[in-house]
C-alpha cells in the first residue's frame, strides 16, 4: 500500500455516499496529495472508476482485501 495523506472510512456507506464523502474531502486537499478510502459497497469499485475519469483525479489503486475495498484516489 502505497503512502497517503488523508485517510477516509466509508465503510457501511452505500453508493453515492462514499463518493459524496470522497468528493468533500478531496475539496480541501492540495493537488497531488493522495486520499486513501474505505469502502465496503461493492459498487464503489465500478463508482470510483467513473469518479476518477469524471473529475481528473487519478485512481492509482483499487483492491479488495478482506470484504472491503481500498482506493486510493490521486488529487489532479
């Protein structure tokens, strides 16, 4: 797992919360800096995806890793 700045636990959060919260946290973050989330939704994999190619910022990582799912989402 690569290094990150900020770190946000969406977990038990359903589609589009966990985007929503993601949205909202990378506002106050400084290009370049990396946020790090926590999802449990099994269709933030597909959501995050389409967040990154819609917003510029860069999806350096998408894994699952017992039951949840990790991001890590580059601010353009």
């Amino acid at each position: 797992m690569a290094d990150f700045d900020e770190e946000l636990d969406a977990s038990g959060l359903n589609c589009p919360l966990p985007i929503l919260r993601a949205k909202k946290t990378l506002v106050g973050m400084e290009s370049g800096k990396i946020l790090h989330i926590i999802a449990t939704d099994p269709g933030s994999v597909k959501d995050f995806e389409a967040f990154a190619r819609q917003t510029g910022n860069e999806l350096i990582e998408s894994k699952e890793e017992g039951g949840k799912f990790l991001f890590l989402i580059k601010k353009s």
